[in-house]
C-alpha cells in the first residue's frame, strides 16, 4: 500500500517543469551512479530499504496494523 501512495506523491512533486519526481530523482541519482541497469536496480533497493526502514520504524513503535 506505501509504495502506491509513494508513487502518487512523486507525482504531485515537479522539481523540474514537465518532469516529475520519480524520473528526476532515477536520472540525476541513480543513473550517473550506476548507468542504465545499475542505476535502476540501485533505484528499486532504495526503495525497498526505505520500506524496510518503514517497517522496522513501526515495529519498533509496537504500531500495528489489524486487519
């Protein structure tokens, strides 16, 4: 569910006219760092760390989810 909502609020950033934020964030981070296929998997394990941290975050907190 965090991913889709990170997404979305990627979208409402404009740090550059005409380009959102989820590719100026790929183009000027991670694609110098690591070219095109290095730089992408680079972009994925940030945010799978980023929700890694999310979690242990909340775990830590004991802020739990019922369903």
């Amino acid at each position: 569910m965090m991913s889709g909502v990170l997404v979305k609020i990627y979208g409402l950033i404009r740090p550059v006219p005409g380009k959102g934020f989820y590719s100026w964030f790929y183009e000027t981070v991670f694609k110098p760092i690591g070219g095109e296929l290095n730089g992408s998997l680079l972009f994925a394990l940030f945010h799978v760390g980023l929700f890694w941290l999310l979690g242990w975050w909340l775990d830590k907190k004991k802020i739990y989810i019922k369903v």
